[in-house]
C-alpha cells in the first residue's frame, strides 16, 4: 500500500522504515531538510538498534524515500502522523503546534477515501476536534496510537504488543479500521490484538498506559524510600511482589527514576488535560508520581555528597551515562544530566561517560566534561555515580578495575544495577538507592 509518514522525528523515521520492510511504499516527509538528507543516505538520525538496516534496506528496495514536500503525500492511501507533542515552556500541558501544523500542511493534499492516521501522543478530544477538518476533504480520520520503546523501537513496530485504533461511528469507522489492519496485515495475521474503539478511547490508551508505567517505577521508588530507612532491600522486595503475576516484575527497577521524552511529560499534560475537563482530581496521584520521581534525583546527588564527606567542592565524579536510559542517545530530561549538571553546580569537577549519547550532551550541557572511553573517565576520580545502566558499567565493570584507575573508593549505584558485595569487598563505599 502506499503509505505517506507526516515527521520523521523518532516515532516517524521508524515507522515508515518499518512500513517499507514489511512491503509497503513510503514517503517519509519532515520540514528538516538535514534530517531528510541524512535519512535519504539511509543514515539513522539518532541512536537506535536495527534502524539503520531497515532503512537502507527500503532505500535500495526503491520502496522508501524521504522528502520535505508535503506534496509528494499526495498519492497515499494512509497517511500517519508523527509528529512530537512537547511540554509547552510555560505549562505542563502538551504543545500541539507541530500537530496542527502537520494537518494544516496535510489537508490540501487529501483525497476522497484516504485515511489519515494520528500517532503523535494527544490530550484526549484532539482526535474529535481533528476530525471535521479531515472528513471535508473526503478522508477519514483514525488515531492509531504508537507503544515503542526506545532502543527496541523497530522490534516494537514491526511486532507490537497490541494495536489500537480509534476510529469514527459507523462504516466510514469500518472501512478504516480494516485498511489500517491491511497495513499492518502480518501482526495481525500473527495474532497481535487490534483493538477497534472510538477516538477518546484510543488517545487515552495511550496516555494511561504511560502514566501506569510511571506510575509504577515511582511506586517501587517510594518503597526504596521506605527501605532505605528501615533496612529492607527494594530489589528483594521487587522480586518477591513481583511473583505474583498480577503486579509482575517489569517497570518494578528502583533507582534514580524515569525520564525521556515520553513519561514525564505524558504524565504531566495529562496531568493539565484532566484539570481542563474538571477532573484534575482523579489524577491527582500522578502529581506525586512525578514528585517521587524528582525527588529520586536529589537522593543520588545526596549520596554522592554524603559520600565524599559532605561537600563534592573540587571533587571529580564521574557520571557513568548520560542517556536517559541504555541503548538510546536521547537525552530528553535525562536523570543522568540532571545529577551530572547538579553537581557540577555544587562546585564538582564533572567527567560524563556514555557509549552514545555524549554528542547529545555536550551540545546542551557544555559546562561538563565529556570523555568517550570510560577507563580514561574513570581515571583518578573521587566518586563514581552509575546513572545509565549500560551493559559496560552494570556488568562489564569489575570493581578491582575501577580500584586499578583510581584512588576513589565511592561509589553510587543509581540504578541498583551492581554486585555491592564484589564492590564492598574491593574496598568501595557502595550507595544503593
Ligand atoms: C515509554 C513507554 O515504555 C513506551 O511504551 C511508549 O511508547 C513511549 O514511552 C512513548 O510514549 O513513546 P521510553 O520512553 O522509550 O518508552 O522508555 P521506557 O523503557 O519506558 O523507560 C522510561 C524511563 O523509565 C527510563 O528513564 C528508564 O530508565 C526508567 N525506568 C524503567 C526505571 O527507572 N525503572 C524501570 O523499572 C523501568
């Protein structure tokens, strides 16, 4: 089918490479034109595991190309929207600017019987408020929600837990519905649930089932509060609710928190979505979500500075990560650069370490230092603080090697990633969170 994908930010690039490897053709379309550039190389924007070769893949196959003329959507049966829904500066609630932007860039393009295809995370009545626009020009309109993961984004695409697609009452919402599981033909084959609702239902899907995500890392990170005073052990107590299949261990890793371009501002303009329908009290849990979440912030700098004898004055720490979360060059509210920045504010002499994520970094934080190998980071520093769980600091990093770098013995393990016994028995002050 031919298919147009409306921003090729994170969500938009994969998607319509992941379109064209399951053999539709697509045109990717952004107002970027380096992003466009990069990806008419078949070069990935960003960091993500297995982007890449879809993307080359559908360039030489000829049936994925990128352009910034909005033009070339005309032609397409579905047109998907994935454009990025930022938290306003002024407000927790989300900006639509891009949104309305792309539909207003879109429309003129539109053909009687095409579907356009929402993805962008919304506060829920967008999709009604969308919609009239659309059906003038002939075409329908369906919210089709996105559930990928950074660094599995491409496994999430092509092989989604569930779809879901919101779609307008009647047959106008029947012949959508079964175009978009044309699109996605081999999940739905494989038996992938295509769960057909109507709009408020489906852009709250969304929205909920982020906000139950969060919702249940700050749970976890308010027991760890609870341990720390009384001695328990959160990961043990992790493990063991976690048995029970109705809580389940997943999203249950107590440590420095979430952050990303998703969680945290989801929460919060929903947060701002609910207060605007006069609801604003029935999440008024997810308010503390976000404070417990915060908060995780401050106990790791804490630590590090009780750590190091109550002052990190001209101390070097170093910040092992920088990405919000392993397998990921984004930095968007990243924890790490929250505690790294923090820090350095306190008069630390800061090193940043990551495998991916340091040329992020450095273009918004340039006051910190930055070194690519983690060895020569490591070196003579005073303390170490764990903030990205990357598979070189959690596992590959034995603690009589770090002792071999440096006369430093604190460490903080703000994802409760290391082996405290192995790092206590090598003479290391360890601080779990
Ligand atoms: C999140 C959701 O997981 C996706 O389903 C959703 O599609 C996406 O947002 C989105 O709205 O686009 P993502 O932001 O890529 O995906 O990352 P997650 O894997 O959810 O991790 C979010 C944050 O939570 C990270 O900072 C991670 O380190 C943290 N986290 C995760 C914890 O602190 N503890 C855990 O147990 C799990």
């Amino acid at each position: 089918m031919k298919l147009s994908v409306i921003g090729c930010g994170y969500l938009g690039a994969v998607h319509a490479a992941a379109m064209a490897s399951i053999g539709h053709e697509v045109v990717g379309i952004d107002v970027d034109q380096r992003k466009i550039d990069a990806l008419s190389k078949g070069e990935a924007p960003f960091f993500e595991p297995g982007l890449q070769e879809i993307l080359t893949a559908g360039i030489a196959a000829g049936n994925l190309r990128f352009t910034t003329d909005m033009a070339e959507a005309a032609g397409a049966k579905v047109h998907f929207v994935g454009v990025g829904t930022p938290q306003q500066k002024d407000s927790d609630a989300a900006d639509l600017t891009y949104v309305n932007g792309a539909f207003d860039g879109l429309l003129p393009y539109l053909a009687p019987g095409d579907i356009v295809a929402g993805k962008s995370t919304v506060p829920v009545g967008t999709a009604a408020s969308l919609a009239p626009r659309v059906s003038e020009t002939g075409a329908t309109l369906v919210w089709n929600p996105e559930f990928l993961r950074e660094g599995y984004a491409v496994q999430d695409t092509v092989d989604p837990d569930r779809l879901v697609a919101g779609v307008p009452s009647g047959e106008e919402g029947e012949i959508a519905a079964s175009v978009l599981r044309e699109v996605y033909h081999p999940s739905v084959a494989k038996g992938t649930p295509f769960i057909v609702t109507d709009y408020a239902t489906a852009e709250l899907v969304k929205v909920s089932a982020n906000a139950f995500l969060a919702t249940k890392i700050s749970f976890i990170n308010a027991m760890a509060e609870i341990a720390e005073v009384t001695g328990a052990d959160v990961t043990q107590l992790a493990d063991a609710i976690g048995h029970d299949a109705r809580i389940g261990r997943r999203f249950l890793g107590a440590g420095i928190g979430f952050g990303g371009g998703c969680l945290p501002k989801d929460i919060r303009a929903f947060s701002a979505r609910a207060e605007e329908l006069g609801r604003g009290e029935s999440v008024a849990f997810l308010r503390q979500v976000d404070e417990i979440n915060l908060r995780r912030r401050d106990r790791a700098v804490q630590l590090v500075v009780d750590g190091l004898g109550g002052s990190v004055y001209e101390k070097k720490v170093t910040v092992l990560g920088a990405a919000f979360k392993p397998h990921s060059d984004d930095i968007r509210d990243s924890p790490a650069l929250d505690v790294a920045v923090r820090l350095h504010g306190l008069g630390a002499t800061v090193t940043v370490t990551d495998p991916a994520a340091i040329e992020n970094a450095r273009r918004i934080h340039p006051q910190l230092t930055y070194v690519e190998d983690r060895d020569e980071a490591i070196r003579d520093a005073d303390a170490l603080v764990l903030v990205t769980e990357w598979d070189e600091y959690r596992r590959q990093l034995p603690p009589e090697h770090a002792s071999s770098l440096t006369d430093g013995r604190v460490v903080v393990d703000g994802r409760n990633g290391l082996d405290a016994a192995a790092w206590r028995a090598a003479g290391w002050a360890y601080y779990g969170m």
